[in-house]
C-alpha cells in the first residue's frame, strides 16, 4: 500500500520525500458499482449521517499556504483527525474528493492541523463556509517546520509534509509525516463536535 502511495504521489507530481512542493492534482472520483438484485443495498446516506452522529470527535482546522499559490492561505474545518503512527511519527485526515481547498494543500505539500480549543466554535465555522475568505481577521504566524499557518489561540498544533493519499469511497484519507508540533497553556478544554452541535468536555 505505501509502494502504491508512493507511486501515486510520483505521478501527480507530488514530493515524497522532504523538499520543493511540486503540483499535485487531485485524484478523480471513483466509479460506483451497482447493486445487484440479490445483494443487500447500502444504508441511505441520513441514517448513515444519523448513527455516525453519535460519535464524538474534536475539531481542527487543517491549513496549508503553498509558495505559488495566487490565492494565500487554505485551509478547512476537518473533525476527521487522527494520531495514525508513533514510528515513524504519522497523523491522518479525511477530505471530500469534491473539496475545493484540498488541491491547494495537495500542491503545497505540506499542511498544519490546529487543534481548537472549547471556546473556538466560531473559528470553526468560519472555516467550514466554503467561498468564503476564511483568514479575514484571523491571526495566524507560520509552523516552524513547513511555514504552512499556524493559528493564533490554538491549544495544540501538528506541522506535517504530506506523506501519503489514499481513496476511501467519495473522500481521500491523507497520510502526514509529522516534522514539528506543539502545545500552549489553554483551560478551555477541547472543542468536541457531537450530533451537529460544538460542546466541551466536562470531567
């Protein structure tokens, strides 16, 4: 499977190893198979979105800022997260193949996950309108490793190269080798998204 990644990312033009971003493009939408008469179909996407609803999760905001891009900073509200692997030091994210802000990290090659807080919910929101200029008013300083924007008042932050991508239905499950990451003094407690409300956690 990281052969395949590998080869992937060489074909898109993507830097697999530490380096100069080159472009990379993103993959195209799979082709669905249908469903033969004597299978079972698959759940419908609201019962889906309903049952899954019950899972709580925290909030990030994963941004990047490539050197050639006209349009500045990118980056998008994302609670599919994850710590992946401690050897090497590995994190993952899930974005739509439909999303608009994910070629732009796929060119920068590299890309921040901010961390929020409890008491970021509208920070998170902003973040999640898409067309919208998601930094208007927001302070942001460059992670040390990759410069891509690092959130000011963030709790945590991981800086990362992307590493590698893979398909996972209508979304993309991308691979982050992490290069730097940090914490700051925050009581607030984390920012958890449940059944489409923002809530905090409470011990």
């Amino acid at each position: 499977m990281a052969a395949t990644a590998v080869r992937y990312l060489r074909s898109v033009g993507a830097a697999t190893v530490a380096g100069p971003a080159l472009p990379v493009e993103p993959l195209p939408r799979p082709e669905l198979r249908s469903v033969r008469a004597d299978e079972r179909p698959p759940v419908e996407a609201a019962e889906f979105r309903r049952v899954l609803g019950h899972f709580a999760s925290g909030v990030t905001v994963v941004t990047a800022l490539g050197p050639d891009d006209p349009d500045g900073p990118a980056g998008f509200a994302c609670q599919s997260f994850a710590s992946l692997s401690l050897d090497p030091p590995l994190v993952t994210f899930m974005v739509a193949r439909t999303s608009t802000t994910w070629p732009r990290i796929a060119r920068a090659g590299a890309f921040c996950v901010n961390i929020l807080g409890a008491d970021q919910g509208a920070l998170c929101r902003g973040f999640a309108v898409s067309g919208a200029d998601k930094f208007a008013g927001v302070g942001y300083r460059a992670a040390p490793a990759t410069g891509s924007p690092l959130l000011d008042s963030v709790p945590a932050w991981v800086d990362c190269r992307i590493q590698a991508v893979h398909t996972g239905g209508d979304h993309l499950i991308v691979v982050g080798r992490v290069e730097a990451l940090g914490t700051a003094d925050a009581t607030a407690g984390p920012l958890l998204f449940h059944q489409g409300r923002f809530g905090g956690f409470r011990s």
